[in-house]
C-alpha cells in the first residue's frame, strides 16, 4: 500500500503502519485543517447573516483570477494564483453589489448571473490555456475541484496563516457580527454601520474561499463554508458554541479530505472533503438530540402514547 | 424653552417613485405616549424608520432634542416589527437583551457584569427573568415582543420609537407593555408607539397623530379621535368604519 511513497518506510520503521505517512503530507493536512476550521468559524457567520451565496459566486469566479494570474506571470506559485484569485473574487463581489444597487436584478438572479458568467470566464481560459500546450497550465485545473496532494510545506503555511488571521478578525469582532446577523434594523437604528460590516464579512469569506480553493476547488469549496455551519446548529442554540462546532467539523472533513486523496494520489480532494461534511450533516440533521428529525419523531410518538 | 424631544419638519419618503410619505410636519415638545395611528399602508412604520435614518428621505429634516439624530442616538431606543428578524436564531433571551448595551459598549468590548445585570433588571420588568437562558424562538409572540421591549429598555434610552408591539400579542402581553410604556413615560421618556387598533388607541395613549401618508390631525388623543378625522383618514375602508363606530363608543365612555 504505500508502495508509492517509498522514502517514508525507513524514517518512520518503528511507527505502526497507519503512521507511515510523509511528515509533507502532515503538515499540508494541518494547513488544509487550518482552512477547515476557518471556514466553518467564517461560513457560520456567513450563514447566519444569509450571505452564503456570495461566497459561492466569489469561489466560482476564483478560478477566472487563478488563470489570468498564471497567464500575466507565467508561474504557478500557489501565493501568486490565490492572489489572483482573490482579485477575482472581489471583483466578482463589486459587480453583483452594483447589479443589485444600479439595476433591479433580484439578488439570487443576480448571484446566479455572476456566479455562472464568472465561472465561464474562467473555465474558457483554463481550457485555452490548456488546450494551446501552455507548460504547466495543466495544473490550473487542479483548482476546479480541489486537489492537496502537490501542495508544499510553504503552501500550507499559508494556508494556515489566511485561516487564522480570518479567525481571529471574527472572535475580536463576533458581537458586532452576531447584531448584524440576527438583527440589522435594530443594528442600523442604534449607530451600527452595517453595510461596513456587511462588508467585512463578505469580505471574509472570500478570503476563506480563496484558501479552500486547493482543498475543495472552485465549484465545491462553498461546501466548506455551508455545510459545517449547518450541522453544528443542529447541536447548539449559542452563536459561539456554533462557531467552535462548524470549525471541528469542518476540520474532520478537511483532514478526512486530504487524508484520502494523499492515499489516492490522483484523486481529486473537493469530492471527498464535500461528502465527509455532507456525512456529518446527515448525522446532524437526523440525530442532534433537540432538532434533529429522529429526536423529534421520538418524542411526537411518546407524546401521543402519553396521551392515549 | 428646551427643544422639542422629536420633531418631523416637512418629511417626504418615497420608495422608488412611490411616495410612501408627504410633507409630514409634526413637533412633540413633551414626555408622553403618543400614538401614530393610521390604516395599512399609511406610511406610520416608514415615519418611525425614517426618523431612525432606516430608509432615506427625499426631503425634509428630522431632529431629536433639537438636533439630527446623530449627535443623540444613543438617547433613542428602538423596538422593530417582530416579524423583521428570525426567531429561530442561535441567541438566548438573555443574549437578546444584551443588544441593547452594545451600542454603549462600543466596537469590540463585550458586555460584562454591570451589562448582564441591567439585561436582568430589564427582562424583569417585562416578566420574563424565567426564561433567560431560552433560545428565542421557544417563546410566543408575546414573550417575544416583551423581549425586543427589554432590549430597548436596556438601551436605558430618552425616546423610546416602537413599531406595532401590541400586534398579534396576548392579552397578557399587551397589559405588561402598556404598563412599562406608561412607567417610561411617567419617568419623563417620550414614548412614541406605531399602533394600527383604534380600540385601545383611546385608551391608552395621551397623545396622538393620524397619517394617512400625509399628516390628517394631530394633538390630545381627546380632541383628535373624532369620527370626522377618523373618516378623513379611513377614507374608503368601509369594513372599517364599523371598528370606528365602536372606536368612538368606547372612548365615549370613558371618562
């Protein structure tokens, strides 16, 4: 089994077999962990104010800056398309915010036209530069669905350093971020910028996006962000304790993600990532002992047994 | 003479090319509870919202105290429709009523113990220190609406704009509210309270405005609440005018 990765066997002999993973795989699924918890801490935010979707068409449109990035440089350097594909991103945000302000597109139309009209932009490039023999261009689709095995130790570090700067601006300013959630007009009403802090937030989850791009790629890293919010509210009635709850989750999908595809070297990590958090939410949505569907049954059936 | 606590001066609203709102000019000098009645659609919660800076007026001014609301927004407590947020929100009761220190509080400082013990004290008043520790939506429509009260009175505020907190609210709820409303106004607060029931209107405010997009008639609930003004502002709601008929009865027997 781990035929494919023969240096390891000698450094780690004396570890059990399950072990006997490359210490560049290690560091890379702590990175991938990073972006997992942070996206779960971010996507719970997100999620609770409704702006989910935005970070959809911000992933989709990711991938346009990716190759336009690669193009303009001529390097594949993971800091140098992510930065692109961070420009991207915002861009694609500025355009669905005028559409909305400057026209009367309805919101989920006009996040549907962006996503989709973005996502094409890019998909065009990736394949022209693909198709034309550019060196190296091969690789831009990697950021399609996700994929971990090629990342480096210095990739992952930044990875790991986007994830925690994002987590950290969303403790320090969680208060203001769970008044604007719950409610704006009393937000607003009492001196509250709340378009600023709109903003921050969508802000945010384009940067978590952006780095969930080698994890989950560009059409499916806005599971990482939906998903593991979700299932933590299955469990808790706390803005906090959702958000600590999104981000373990979030980080078991990534490493479960990682875990596999450096198993399976030619395997995309999107997928995998994507049905490892899709798993914990079934397990979320049926179990979770207050909200959760069996619960629930259970209880509506003793309810009528008590009654009879 | 101190400046009026609120006054509209020459406020029009439109949303789009609908105006909502027409010259509306209205001055209340004193602490009291003053009712904004009208019918659905009058503009009465847009007056509230835009008095709040909530939706953008396409002309007119207004002031608190005497001057524009941002040099005094900290003295206006706010009480939105309850319908506006989600109630299935992850917040306890208590959490709720914590939102009305934040704006004190300023950007990123929490609120400590001085903080939680005023949210006790609030929600105590209301009646509902029971059920602190609940997620929101447990509660019913009344205990809901008593808890965006107690988030207001937690904004320990001079004027107090609430927007319908008598709808769709029990029996119970409605006396606990009116009873606090009338406290803070016995305390020297302004309350002004958006409210679409004639019935209780006569009872229970001292002053009044009826707007049916513009101003029809305002003053002492008493000399306001004639069949003649009321008619002026129901214009054409005929499955009203039997609610006015009563409206009218009522206030006539009591004193």
């Amino acid at each position: 089994m781990m035929s494919g990765i023969p240096d390891v066997v000698c450094c780690v002999a004396t570890a059990p077999a399950w072990l006997a993973v490359p210490p560049n795989t290690v560091v890379v699924a702590a990175g991938v962990a990073a972006v997992g918890v942070a996206a779960g801490v971010i996507g719970s935010l997100a999620v609770l104010r409704k702006r989910a979707l935005a970070g959809d068409a911000a992933a989709h449109a990711a991938l346009a800056g990716v190759a336009l990035a690669f193009l303009a440089t001529g390097r594949r350097d993971l800091p140098v398309l992510l930065g692109g594909g961070l420009l991207a991103a915002l861009a694609a945000l500025g355009v669905l915010v005028l559409l909305r302000r400057y026209t009367r597109t309805r919101d989920d139309a006009a996040t549907a036209i962006v996503l989709s009209v973005s996502f094409g932009c890019g998909i065009a490039l990736v394949a022209g530069l693909t198709s034309r023999g550019v060196p190296d261009a091969a690789g831009l689709e990697h950021f399609l669905l996700g994929h971990t095995a090629a990342l480096t130790v210095a990739d992952a570090a930044l990875l790991a350093t986007v994830s925690a700067a994002a987590v950290v601006v969303a403790v320090v300013g969680l208060k203001e971020a769970t008044l604007v959630a719950f409610d704006p007009g009393f937000a607003a009403a009492s001196g509250w910028p709340v378009a600023a802090i709109d903003y921050c937030l969508v802000g945010l989850v384009a940067a978590m996006v952006i780095v969930g791009l080698p994890a989950a790629g560009a059409v499916l890293v806005t599971a990482l962000v939906v998903i593991p919010p979700v299932a933590a509210r299955q469990w808790t009635d706390r803005v906090p304790t959702m958000l600590l709850l999104a981000g373990l989750i979030g980080l078991a999908a990534a490493v479960f993600g990682v875990a596999a595809s450096a198993l399976v070297p030619r395997l995309a990590t999107g997928p995998l990532v994507v049905l490892a958090a899709a798993t914990l939410l079934a397990v979320s949505l049926l179990a979770a002992p207050e909200r959760g569907l069996l619960p629930r049954a259970w209880r509506r059936r003793s309810a009528r047994r008590g009654a009879a | 003479m101190s400046a009026p606590l609120l006054e509209f001066h020459d406020v029009t609203v439109a949303y789009g090319r609908r105006p909502v709102l027409w010259n509306i000019d209205l001055t209340i000098d004193h602490a009291c509870l003053f009712g904004i009645i009208g019918p659905n659609g009058a503009g009465k919660s847009t007056l509230l919202k835009a008095a709040l800076g909530l939706v953008p007026t396409t002309g007119g001014t207004v002031t608190f105290f005497g001057r524009p609301l941002a040099d005094g927004r900290r003295r206006v407590g706010y009480v939105p429709q309850r319908e506006t947020v989600d109630w299935d929100f992850p917040v306890t009761v208590g959490d709720v009523v914590l939102m009305g220190t934040y704006a004190r509080l300023g950007w990123f400082r929490r609120p400590g113990r001085g903080e939680r013990r005023l949210a006790r004290e609030c929600l105590a008043r209301v009646g509902l220190e029971d059920v602190a520790d609940r997620q929101i939506g447990r509660l019913s429509g009344g205990q809901q609406q008593r808890v965006f009260l107690a988030r207001a009175l937690a904004q320990e505020a001079d004027v107090y704009l609430l927007d319908e907190p008598l709808a769709g609210v029990d029996a119970r709820s409605q006396e606990t509210i009116f009873e606090v409303l009338a406290a803070l106004r016995d305390s020297g607060r302004l309350v002004v309270v958006v409210h679409h029931d004639l019935r209780t209107a006569a009872a229970w405010f001292d002053r009044v405005a009826l707007i049916d997009r513009r101003l029809v008639a305002t003053g002492p609930t008493a000399t306001v609440l004639t069949p003649e003004n009321l008619e002026r502002t129901y214009a054409g709601q005929i499955e009203l005018l039997d609610e006015l008929g009563r409206a009218v009865a009522a206030r006539r027997r009591t004193p």
